[in-house]
C-alpha cells in the first residue's frame, strides 16, 4: 500500500481497532489461477503473536482454498469509513481556486501466511463465535445451539476455515493532515453538512487526529 509519512499509521491498537470495526475484510491469496479474492467476515485475535491473527470461513466450493500457494504470504484487507473531499470545502479555494477533488478513508493491510483447515471443532468455534458477536445486541439473539445439532453438523461439511497468522500490518489514515489547519476545518464542517454516516464517521476521525 503507498503510505506517504503523512498518512500512516503505526499504533497496534488503532490498526486492531479498525479491524474490528470493519468486520469485512477482502482476502487476497496467489493461487495456480493467479490472484483470487474472497470477502469474509473475521474474528481477530490480538493475542496471537506480535501482531494478532485473523479467523473466518469460505464455502467449500471456492476454489480458493484448493489453489492458493501456502508458501506465499495472504493478504487481508479492511475498508474502514470514507468519504469525498469536495475542493470547495478548503479555504485556500477562496484564497486562490489551486484546489481539487480527493477522497478521505481509513485502510488496513494484513499479511501473513494463511492455512486453511477442515477440522469441525475449529469451524464450529469460529461459527458460533461470528454469531455471537453480530447477534449479541439484538433483543433475542439467536445463537448457533438454536438449529438442530445434525443441520449444523451438515452446514459446517459446507465450509472450509482459515487462519492467517499476521507478520505484517499496515495502515492509512488518510485524513487530510497534508492541508492547512483551515481547509481541514473546512472539511470537517463539510463533512458533517453532508449528513450521512460515512462522512460524519470521517469528520469524526479527522477532528481527532493530531
């Protein structure tokens, strides 16, 4: 990923963060068909190692699995908020019109060696963990023991788990730190006029940072 000084980020914490809340990751792999991408919900471990580990499933019948070289690192990318930068939000349009459109985001890149595994037990604990998570706020979560034992012993010959062990994080927050303090300010206000979550997500994000 082009990570100009400016824009990266290092803190282990944030970057965990913003897995965590992108939930989607896009897994790339290098397979005998070339590169193959699958979107996948995630658990993330922090604990796993200097830089955490990431868990999920794809079907079984993606071939990815099958075709993916073992010995080349994955890839696992996270999209957090983002959002057009209109130049006109920018006091320096005002000041001389040398302005131009861009676009404002939050990415994290993920890599490390993946495996990929059949073992029941394991894929049943990263099933009923994904649930659990995203089913937890609801007023009557429904919860993996609900179905009947034998359909979900069916459901999980359906799947195939992985687990990429993370060697190497990346992270941009590109928040418009390269403008002046007034065309950031400007954006933020912009921003949030827009009224839409990913803009006042971004606004937020910008407003915070240093």
């Amino acid at each position: 990923m082009y990570l100009p000084p400016h824009f990266k980020q290092e803190d282990r914490v944030q970057l965990h963060r913003a897995i965590a809340e992108a939930r989607l990751a896009t897994l790339v792999t290098l397979g005998t068909s070339g590169l193959e991408a699958s979107h996948v919900p995630i658990l993330l471990d922090e604990s796993e190692g200097p830089h955490g580990a990431i868990r999920g499933h794809i079907a079984r019948a993606n071939p990815q699995w099958r075709q993916a070289a073992l010995d080349t690192p994955a890839l696992a990318v996270f999209l957090g908020p983002d959002a057009y930068v209109s130049p006109a939000w920018y006091a320096t349009n005002r000041e001389t019109g040398k302005v131009v459109p861009t676009w404002n985001y939050l990415a994290v890149h993920a890599y490390g060696r993946i495996e990929f595994f059949e073992d029941p037990e394991r894929l049943r604990a990263i099933v009923t963990e994904l649930t659990r998570r995203h089913e937890s706020r609801r007023p009557e979560p429904w919860a993996v023991s609900d179905a009947p034992a034998g359909f979900i012993a069916a459901q999980l010959k359906g799947i195939i788990g992985f687990r990429l062990a993370i060697d190497r994080l990346e992270g941009k927050w590109k928040l418009s730190q390269n403008r002046p303090l007034a065309d950031r300010q400007g954006v933020i206000e912009g921003l949030r006029r827009e009224g839409a979550a990913p803009e006042a997500a971004i606004a937020e994000r910008m407003d915070k940072a240093p």
